[in-house]
C-alpha cells in the first residue's frame, strides 16, 4: 500500500489507498486480539468484575472476534462515509432555537 500511495494522482486512487490501508489496520487490530485472546486463555480465573469480563470474551474468542470484526468494519465504513459528507452551510440551517420547527 506503501508504494501504491506514491503513485496515486486522483482523489479516486488515494481514497482507494486510505481504504485499503485502513482494512489491513483493522485485520493487523483482529490478529492482536486473537493473540491476546489465546494468551488470556491460560491465565487463572479471578474473581474481580474486570476478571469475569474477561474471562467470558476469552471463553469463545471465536464469537468475541466475530462481534468486534462486525463493530469495527461498521464503524470503519460509516466513519468513512462522513468523511466524504460535504458541510451544510450556515445560511441553510435551521435558525438558532426553534429546534429546526420553523
């Protein structure tokens, strides 16, 4: 992804770059958590809530990586979106305090 930002020109390529760049972060973000995942695994069970918490995530890290995939892609896809939103100007707000009524 390195070398193919360099190349890129249009605003096309280099939003195919971030994208790309930004899904190999979030797989490298999964990897680590698996690892930290089977590294939990070993470890003995406490009985503090912040032990529990992590004791059931690391009982099937399997579903647990599953879900923070699913969050991660969705919040990476929308966060993507915004950023593509242009702003909407001052004068075609709604004006201040009628909570957009008038």
């Amino acid at each position: 992804m390195g070398y193919a930002g360099t190349k890129a020109t249009g605003a096309e390529e280099l939003g195919a770059c971030s994208f790309g760049a930004g899904t190999m972060l979030m797989f490298a973000v999964l990897a680590l958590a698996s690892g930290w995942m089977k590294a939990r695994a070993r470890s003995a069970p406490g009985t503090q809530p912040l032990q529990i918490g992590v004791r059931n995530v690391v009982r099937r890290p399997g579903r647990s990586l599953a879900v923070l995939g699913m969050m991660a892609g969705g919040i990476f896809l929308c966060g993507g979106e915004l950023l593509r939103l242009s702003p909407i100007p001052i004068h075609e707000c709604a004006p201040t305090g009628t909570s957009g009524l008038s």
